[in-house]
C-alpha cells in the first residue's frame, strides 16, 4: 500500500544507538500523555513518529531536546540517554543540549534578521568560530547542507522572513544544522508547504541521514514511507510499536497499528 524506502540496513550493533528512551512519562499537570515509553533510535537513521492527534508524538520529540521544560506544568519522568548520558542529568545545560539536538518545527520561524544571520546565530552563541572568515565558511556549508545555498549566495543581508514558505523552512533547517548537530528533530516540517517544497526538504532528510539521526514527526504515511527506516506507532500516549517502516506498512504487528495505517483509527 505504501512505497517504503526499501534500503538493505545493516545489522544494529549497541553502537548504533544515538538514542535511548527508557520508561518515559510526561505528565501535563494531571494529564498523563505519555506513557512508560522504550524506545532504541538509531544513529544515520531517519525515525518517524506517527500516530493520531493528541497520541503524545510532539511530546516525546520535545522530550529529546528537552524543550519540554519550556512547558511549566509539563513533568517528565525516566530516561532519555544520548550516547549513553542523561540529557535531564542535573549538569546538562540545555541550550548545549539543544545545539546537539536541533530542532525544526511545523511552521517556518526564521528569526527576523538577515538570511546571513539566521544561520550565523547558534554559531555565534556557541562560540563556534574565530573570525568572521570561519563563520562565513560554516554559514555557507549550513546553506548548502540544507539545499538553500544557490538561492540566497547573492540576498545574504536580506531578511530571512522575504523568503518563501519552503525557502524559510530551508533555511530553519541551515540553523539547525549550523551547530552540526548529532540529532536533529522534525516536528511535522512539511505540513505547511506545497508539494514541491515538501518534495525539496524530503529530498533534503534523505542527505542528512548521512551525517546524524533524524526524527520526523508526521501526519503523512506516506511521507513516513517515503523518508524513514524506522518507524514508531504511537495510541493514545502509548508508544504501541516500533519497527522498520516497510515491516509496520506492510505486517504491523498490533491490531491498532494495523487500523491506523488502514485509516480505520485517526
Ligand atoms: N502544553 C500543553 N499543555 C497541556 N496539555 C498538553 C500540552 N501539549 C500537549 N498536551 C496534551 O498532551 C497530549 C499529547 O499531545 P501531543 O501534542 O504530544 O500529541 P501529538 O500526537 O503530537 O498530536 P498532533 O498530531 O495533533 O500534533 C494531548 O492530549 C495534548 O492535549
């Protein structure tokens, strides 16, 4: 039903984990939105999440780079290791964090400030080059890492808010990226461009996936298929299963898995 992104993967060794949530619980004052959730995501890999509204996917994304905390009634409980270390350890900061795992959302944000600038900020908050020769050389690898590089070589100073709707997410992604990253996370990147511009920053994921872990958050299944390796099923702040994309398209396990990608739940 669904053309999954057939690519013959290796076998998974420890090392492959960028990844690991265990027994992870989010609370919104009284409600329970996520639930004891496991979960192993895999470096070089792109993971979607998928699952019906309100079923806890943004939630356990925001979990990853601790953006949850930005929530005040928001609690989280559990464990999310990325290379084997705690990122809610007392001693993480969480700008740092959030520069390892970048983050684009659903509906382009660019800073108001130059094209120039938009991706020179992480950068120069984290104190990433010397002199502005280097940040010019890191501003123009995160242009061309997003695929943005040769429509904006000659507007540099122009406000990134001038760009179109898939230009600006183009360019959330060049910072994002600016920081190389090691994870980065989607929050449903598309849902608010046209087809060609989805059809630009799919073509997009499928190169990052090169460099570190991608996670996409989507409403599409067929965008699940067409860009991830991995995909996990979420029901109801349950995460209910995980798996390779083509085995969860084709054999879901779990009869609620099965209804949604049928389009019986949703
Ligand atoms: N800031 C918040 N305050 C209170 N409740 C929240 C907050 N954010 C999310 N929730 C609740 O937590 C549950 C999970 O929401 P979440 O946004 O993670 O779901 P989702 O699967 O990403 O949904 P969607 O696909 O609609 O974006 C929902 O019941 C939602 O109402």
């Amino acid at each position: 039903m669904y053309d999954t992104n057939r690519r013959v993967e290796n076998a998974v060794t420890p090392k492959d984990i960028k990844i690991q949530a265990r027994k992870v619980q989010v609370f919104y004052g009284d409600k329970h939105a996520l639930k004891d959730v496991d979960v192993d995501i895999l470096d070089k890999t792109v993971t979607a999440f998928i699952g019906p509204s309100g079923c806890g996917k943004s939630t356990f994304l925001r979990c990853i780079n601790r953006m949850n905390d930005t929530i005040p009634i928001a609690r989280v409980e559990g464990e999310i290791l990325l290379d084997g270390e705690d990122v809610y350890d007392r001693r993480v900061d969480p700008v740092q964090l959030r520069a390892k795992v970048g983050m684009v959302f659903q509906k382009p944000n660019p800073f108001p400030k130059s094209i120039y600038d938009n991706v020179a900020y992480g950068p120069r908050i984290h104190g990433l080059s010397r002199n502005r020769a280097e940040l010019d050389g890191i501003v123009e690898g995160a242009l061309r890492g997003a695929a943005l590089w040769n429509e904006v070589k000659d507007r540099l100073s122009e406000p990134g808010t001038g760009l179109s709707g898939g230009q600006q997410q183009r360019l959330c992604i060049a910072r994002a990226v600016a920081t190389s990253p090691e994870v980065l996370l989607m929050d449903e990147p598309c849902s608010a461009l046209d087809p060609i511009a989805t059809a630009q920053v799919e073509e997009l994921i499928e190169e990052l996936r090169e460099q570190f872990s991608v996670v996409i958050v989507t409403h599409s299944m067929q965008q699940a298929a067409r860009v991830s390796q991995k995909t996990a099923f979420f029901h109801l702040g349950n995460l209910v299963e995980y798996g390779d994309t083509d085995d969860i398209f084709t054999r879901p396990k779990d009869s609620r898995t099965e209804a949604y990608i049928s389009g019986r739940i949703g």
